[in-house]
C-alpha cells in the first residue's frame, strides 16, 4: 500500500495531531478567561460553597480509598454506621481518576478539584470538534460546534456540579 505524501496509512493527515492540540490550547485558553477570577487562585477558592465542598470531599474520600482499600471504597465516613453510604450520592470515580495526579503531587483536594473543572472544557470542546470534523470535514464547523457545545449554558450552569460539569467531556469521534 502506497502512502500519500501528507498523510498516514489511515488516509489522516499528520497535521491532524497539531491541529487538534491547537484547538485544545485554544479551548483551554478560553475556559481560563470564563473562569476567571476562579482560574487565578485554583489551589485556593471555589466558585460557589454549596455543592462543590461535597464534590472536593468525594474527590478526595474516592481517592484516599482506592489506594487504601479499594474494596471498601462505598463504605465511606458519612452517614455512619450506614453501610455503602457513597451510593447515596456521586461517587465521582472517574473524575477522582482524573485528578489523582494532582492529589499525589500536591495533597490539595481543591485544587485537583478546580482542574478536573477547568479540563472539563476543553476536553468536551474538543470531543465536539473532533465528531463534527470527522463528521464533515470541516474546519470551521467543527471548531464552532465545538466551542457552542463546551461553553453551552447548560455546562456553564452546572458549574458548581463538577459531576454534571464533566458530563460533556464524553462525544468522542466515530471509530476509523
């Protein structure tokens, strides 16, 4: 099989990669504008008191336990002596997953928590982007079907919500 020059075995361009890296820096860059002033002190506020403390308490409560006692990580410390009273509200493992990094190199459960926040964004714009190119081909369409879908009213509304928040970050392109 002959490859043409630009592109790989898959027909994809080799710009593609940069491309998408572009569009992400430049969803990330606009999510730290939308953010602001949240964006300039991560490590030490929150955007709104009320559900975000629960969601920082079970980022930290699901990390501590899956490298503690992984088996044991419903039995958490409230609602005690309830048994599995995680499942009586989100459990926000994947998000935990996500800030893990974050939480070993720093111990600071708000800041993981303000950065899974933040990363929802792009991660969300550029799932969008990457279906609609592949979708259509093209440029423009997918960059701004991106960015409405990332910076939606309804992902800005659920802010506070970091389960609801990073409910977008899931469209991902069609197979090869």
């Amino acid at each position: 099989m002959q490859e043409v020059i630009g592109q790989g075995a898959n027909g994809r361009t080799r710009h593609g990669f940069w491309l998408g890296l572009a569009v992400f820096a430049l969803y990330s860059g606009l999510s730290l504008i939308w953010l602001s002033p949240l964006s300039l002190h991560l490590s030490s506020h929150v955007y709104d008191p009320g559900d975000t403390f629960l969601n920082i308490w079970a980022l930290a409560w699901d990390w501590q336990a899956l490298t503690t006692d992984p088996l044991s990580l419903f039995q958490a410390n409230i609602f005690w002596p309830t048994a599995n009273s995680l499942a009586f509200s989100e459990h926000l493992i994947v998000q935990a997953i996500m800030a893990a990094p974050v939480l070993v190199l720093t111990g600071n459960p708000i800041l993981a928590h303000n950065l899974v926040l933040l990363i929802s964004f792009p991660l969300s714009g550029l799932g969008v982007y990457l279906l609609v190119k592949r979708l259509t081909g093209d440029f423009w369409a997918a960059l701004l079907a991106g960015f409405f879908f990332a910076f939606c009213p309804f992902h800005l509304m659920q802010i506070t919500r970091l389960q609801t928040a990073s409910w977008p970050m899931r469209p991902s392109p069609p197979g090869p």
